[in-house]
C-alpha cells in the first residue's frame, strides 16, 4: 500500500509539541503538511478516526515524528543492510518520548489498521523484513537510559539503550553485563533473539539475564512479566514475535578482572585445515573451552598480504591477563603465521581489537548489503574448513561482487549458557558450541544479483553443514538470512512449535509483529 507515501509532503523534523491537533474530524479543516500525513494515515481502511485523533493528542510532547523526502527521515531509516526485497519500507518514522507513548502508538496503529516495526540501531538484516512494505517505524531511540538497582545486584535498561551506554555505564560503577559484542547494536536487538557475549561462559546468554520486563503487546497493553508469565519462555529467544520492550532489568555483576589480553594470528589459506584441527584440539575441546578464553577468527580478502585468497585472521582473547597464556598460543604459534600481534588491555578494548568498535567498518551504515548464513556446529570438520574455504575462495575472487564478504566463527566459552535448562527458554540451541556465518557483501543492484548471493551464502552454509553430519540446521535467528525454517530458528522439537504458535495466538492473534522472524 504506497498510496500514503505519494500524500506527504517534504518538511523538517516534527514534534507534537508543535502540533495543532483538530478536536474533532471536520471536512473543512487545513492541515499543515504533517497534520495531512497524520491524518491520510487515519483515514487508512478500518481506521477509527475519533480514537486515532483522541490518542494522537495525548503523545507526549517531545514525540518526534518524520516522514519521506526529508533528510531526518532518510537519518531514521538507513539500514545497516540492504538486500533487495528484503528492507523495510515505512511512511511515518516517529520516535516515542516515553513508555506511554510506546503503547498508544501501538493503538493507534492497530485502530487504523496500519502495520508498525519497532526498531534501535537498525542493523537487522534478516529478509523477512521486506514484508513490511508501508506503514509506521517506532524509533526507540528516545527510550535510552540505564539505572542501578540500590543494592547493586540488578539494572534497569531501556528499550532503547544501546549496547556500548550499557557497558560504559556499567563500567563506571564497577559493575558488568552480559551484552552483545558490537558496541553499536542495541542492547535489546541481540537479547531478543538470544544473544551471545563476552561474558556468557560466566553467566549465560543476554536473556539469561533477564529480571523483569515491561512489554507493550500486540492489544496496545503496556504489561509487567518476569517468570511467572507464560509470555516469560518466548521472550527470551523469540521475543521479536511478541511486542516491543520499553525496559527490562536485568542481573549484573562485579567486575572480577579488569585486564584482558589477545593474541592476532594471521594465516593464508593452506594453514586452514591443521588451524581448525588445533581449535578443537586446544580451545574447544570437546565442549569445554576455558570459561576465561574466547576464540573469533575472520576471513577476508587482504590482498596486499595475500593475493591469492583470502587470509584468516585468528583470535585467541583471555581474561583476568596482561598476555595470554602461551599454553593457548604455542600449538597456533607452531603452524607458521604471517604474523602474531599481541595487546593488552581492559574488556572495554575487547570489541575494538576484532573490529567491531564503534567507529568499526562493520558499525557504518554504507548502503551495502550485507547478509548473513549462520550455522551452529558442535566443534570444526577440519576437510569440511578447507572445503568451504576453498568455495569463499572462488566466490569472493577479484573479479566477483562479493569480494568485500567475510567468513566469521565465533567460539565462545559455553559454560554459562549450557547451564540454563534449554527447555526454559525459546531460545533452542544450548548445546551448540561454535557459531557460524558468512557475511556476503555487495552492492545492491537487482535482483538476479541478490539470488546470486543467496545461492552463495547457502552453498557456504550447506558445505559446513555436510561437514557436521546433522540431518537439521540450527540456526542463529540474529544472523539469519530469511529463508530458514521455523524449526531451524527456533528448534525442531514439535512441543517448541507447538507452545509458539499457542502463546502467538493468545498474544498477538493478529500476528502484528511478524516481520523479524516470524515464528508462528
């Protein structure tokens, strides 16, 4: 429906606060540019103009709203990634001043029968997204703070907080948190789906974490829930599915250690398969990787290094050391790198040395698609490594649209996370204990250029698959691309299925938030 799109007209940045809202409909009325918007917006099939009007006045001033061919708009809409058919497309931009504001947006959406798409930092990039296609964006943006429970065992954060506020927050009163890694996501964005961190093999993941949380549901309802409420479980895993959450408290903990050290190994391409075999053999071990050691390693095209293929560049990050302890790094030492790089630190470095900082290439919205096709593997097949590799080889050569990808593994301690009985949450894969994704990156062009990297993707995908001798893919619902399975994102067992599609139907019967992810 992009009829709305051809009624607005161009102006600044709007708050209600500068509004003259009409006290009743009157066909005679002039409305200024925005008002006009606001109102074709009611005036959507189904809408009940009396109550869009009656809630519209009670937005808190500070409410600002946006709308297309104005430069505040293209701000508050910008993805991170950018696949063809796959990106949202909304009408009104309006970033809510409180909580309240939150829940009357919610019905008025619903009043007028409008979709809506609440959102943080926008790095979502999973396809199922497209299917948003006109309408309203909630920017969360306003909703940003973080308080410290008087007794220092938990904090409230707000929906809208980013990852980075949180840390640095934290930080500064001797206090940490499970987070996600990227400094410039949003603190709510990962913990949705999950969330993996740092932090986890002492404690769990993200939605571990959780306390209680305020959530505005599908019916407009702003409601209290903590582990008493059925609502609870599907929070924690695939709780992009049930509303928007305006604030959640959450445990947090001393800092124990401040220093942290890495070690940066960079190999070519030969090294690949003897380089993941030593993974198993001297990180993962079986399943029981330190809970003070977390092992990344990238491969990218660098061609002043290598011009042949890409390099991999491998992580080896210890807690509570100023250098990691050489019983980690000798055996990876003994392969033969390029070069070995060592740095020392506190956590707060930890993002910046694997790329992922704030001012990071990966944080920068450049208008690229970027994609990803993740997979959760028990521990590496070192001839499935060198088979894949060889394939990002070949599909990422000079010459390709998709030179500029990325192949990334995660492997994090698991302790914490395994901890938590898995059938507690609807987050499924507990006992998965690397993570999988490349990141195929391109210049959006059309559409045959888009099934072209999907097909890509999934051939990575599916030869780490193989690899693994799993008859089902678990997937990372954060990472995913769009064409996976319910079952894959959110576990094969039939009662998962069942109890989502139950709680679905009690809370949003109308499947109002069914963009990211759909799970039922």
């Amino acid at each position: 429906m992009r009829w709305l799109k051809s009624t607005l007209v161009a102006a600044a940045s709007w708050s209600v606060a500068s509004a003259q809202l009409p006290e009743q409909e009157d066909p005679d009325f002039a409305p200024t540019p925005i008002e006009y918007a606001v109102d074709t917006l009611s005036r959507a099939p189904g809408c009940n103009i009396a109550d869009f009007w009656r809630l519209a006045r009670q937005l808190s001033p500070g409410t600002e709203i946006r709308y297309p061919n104005t430069t505040e708009f293209d701000a508050a809409t910008e993805r991170w990634s950018n696949v063809g058919g796959g990106v949202p497309y909304v009408d009104i931009s309006v970033a809510p001043e409180t909580e309240q504001d939150v829940m009357k947006l919610v019905r008025i959406a619903n009043n007028c029968n409008v979709p809506f798409l609440a959102y943080n930092g926008r790095h979502g990039a999973i396809t199922t997204l497209g299917q948003m296609n006109w309408g309203i964006s909630i920017d969360l943006k306003k909703l940003s703070g973080v308080s410290i429970s008087g007794n220092g065992q938990t904090a409230t954060v707000l929906g809208g907080t980013n990852s980075k506020v949180l840390i640095d927050h934290l930080w500064a009163a001797g206090k940490q948190a499970v987070t996600g890694t990227c400094e410039c996501v949003s603190y709510m964005g990962p913990a949705l789906g999950g969330g993996h961190g740092w932090l986890q093999g002492h404690h769990g993941l993200i939605a571990d974490q959780f306390v209680s949380a305020k959530i505005v549901t599908a019916d407009g309802q702003l409601r209290t829930i903590n582990s008493n409420s059925d609502l609870w479980w599907a929070l924690k895993g695939a709780g992009h599915n049930f509303g928007i959450v305006t604030s959640v408290t959450i445990k947090i903990f001393p800092i124990v250690h401040t220093n942290w050290a890495i070690t940066t190994l960079m190999y070519t391409g030969d090294k690949v398969e003897a380089l993941y075999q030593a993974a198993n053999d001297y990180l993962l071990q079986n399943g029981t990787q330190p809970v003070d050691i977390i092992n990344w390693s990238y491969w990218m095209n660098i061609p002043p290094i290598d011009p042949t293929g890409p390099v991999v560049e491998f992580y080896i990050i210890q807690e509570g050391v100023t250098a990691v302890d050489t019983a980690y790094t000798a055996p990876f030492i003994a392969l033969g790198p390029i070069s070995v790089t060592n740095n020392t630190g506190t956590y707060k470095d930890v993002s910046s040395w694997v790329g992922i900082s704030l001012d990071g290439p990966p944080c920068q919205k450049t208008g690229a698609a970027n994609p990803r096709f993740p997979l959760y593997l028990p521990e590496y097949n070192p001839s499935a490594m060198a088979e894949v590799y060889e394939a990002f080889k070949e599909g990422t050569n000079s010459s390709s649209p998709f030179a500029n990808s990325l192949f990334m593994f995660e492997g994090y301690s698991m302790q914490g996370v395994k901890a938590v009985d898995t059938a507690s949450t609807a987050y499924a894969f507990r006992e998965d204990n690397l993570l999988t994704a490349p990141l195929v990156q391109y210049t959006p062009g059309n559409a045959a250029l888009d099934a072209q990297a999907q097909a890509f993707g999934n051939q990575l995908r599916n030869i780490l698959h193989a690899g693994s001798g799993r008859s089902q893919k678990h997937i990372y619902l954060n990472y995913a691309y769009g064409d996976e399975t319910k079952e894959e994102m959110y576990g094969h067992e039939s009662w998962r299925s069942a109890k989502l599609l139950q709680l679905k139907d009690k809370y949003d019967s109308r499947r109002r938030f069914n963009f990211y992810g759909p799970a039922a």
